[in-house]
C-alpha cells in the first residue's frame, strides 16, 4: 500500500505526478493523539531493574542468552536508553529506529530484534502512525510512515519483585495518582518542550 491506496475498485487513479510512493504500514494511526505518561527516574529505575530481574529468572540452565524467548544484553541496554528518554521528555518517546542504532552502534535490524524481545515479554509497546504530506489528492490528504510511539512498560509480577528490592520513595507519586486537571496541563506542556527538545537533539545528531 502507497500513502495514497491505489487499486482497481477506484474509477479514477492519482495521477503520477501526484503520487509520493511512499509505504504506510497496516493499522497505522494519526500521529500526535497520543497519551504520553510521564516517567519519572525512580519508576525507570524500577522498570529496568524488573527487567534485568526477569531475564535472570527466565533463561533455562544452559540456554545461550538471546536465544528464541530469552532477553538478550544488548536488549537491557536500548531498554535503559529508552528509559532515559522517557524521563527527559515526560514519556515521550517517538526516536527513529535509525537513532537507536546510531546510539547504540548496531545495525537497524537489531533493533528491530530486541524491540520484539521486548513486547514478547510485556516490556514495551507501540503504534504504527503516519503524518500528512500537506498535498491533497483525489480521496484526501496524502500521507506518509513516520516514526512509531513507544510505551515502556513491566509485567505487574516483575514489578512487584523489583520494588520489594527498590521501594518508591513517598515522594515518587505515579502519574495515574496526581489531580488530573493539573496533571493535564503539565503534560501539555511539558509534551510541547519535549517536541522542541528532540528537534534539537535530532538536528544535532545527523
């Protein structure tokens, strides 16, 4: 599928020099509806050590690391990088695969790998979105992938052993648990610095 779908149950095609050929995956969505949770550094705390605790107590003796249904090391590492993001920009994470692997120093497709690690185990999700191009066409505004929305995450029993270990402190409110009208705001906000924030870090990583 094209950002504009062209197939024969249309009676007229965008013309050729119209059309951006540019891919847009299945179920994709809109980008910029999305509902980023702020994270504070003491719940990335946890969420990493739950995760470094679960992969100890998944792999089977003997089983190599990083083999089918285990976590692999370097899948700790972009998960921490992750997380660090998500603490800067208050949960907004919406860095291209090519960022990672620049970072990171990996090709693409690893990324890729330990992003599916990831999922598989209730670490990490996200969503497909794509943007408008701003140039009209026959059925609509035309448009085009852009980058996917993560969302860092722990199974509730990982969570659960990494805070017997690491307690939150009384001050580490969980963003579910403060006034949501003001909550509201901040995230307004604060997802206005981020946009303007990761622009910046882009520009100067390219």
């Amino acid at each position: 599928m094209t950002a504009v779908p062209i197939d024969g149950g249309f009676r007229h095609r965008e013309p050729f020099h119209r059309r951006t050929f540019a891919p847009v995956r299945r179920n994709s969505r809109p980008a910029g509806r999305e509902n980023w949770r702020a994270l504070t550094k003491g719940q990335a705390n946890r969420q990493l050590l739950a995760l470094e605790m679960y992969r100890e107590k998944l792999r089977q003796p003997g089983q190599r690391w990083g083999a089918r249904g285990t976590i692999s090391a370097g899948a700790i590492g972009f998960y921490k990088l992750m997380c660090n993001i998500a603490v800067r920009y208050r949960g907004k994470l919406d860095h291209p695969v090519s960022w990672f692997a620049y970072k990171l120093n990996v090709p693409e497709k690893v990324i890729h790998a330990w992003k599916r690690q990831l999922k598989e185990h209730g670490f990490l999700d996200w969503r497909r979105r794509y943007i408008e191009t701003g140039r009209e066409g026959i059925r609509g505004p035309q448009v085009e992938q852009t980058t996917n929305a993560y969302w860092l995450s722990a199974p509730k029993e990982a969570l659960q052993a990494a805070e017997k270990v690491m307690p939150p402190p009384p001050d580490d409110i969980p963003h579910e648990a403060a006034d949501p009208a003001l909550q509201e705001a901040l995230d307004r906000l604060g997802n206005r610095i981020a946009d303007n924030m990761a622009k910046r870090d882009r520009f100067r990583s390219d």
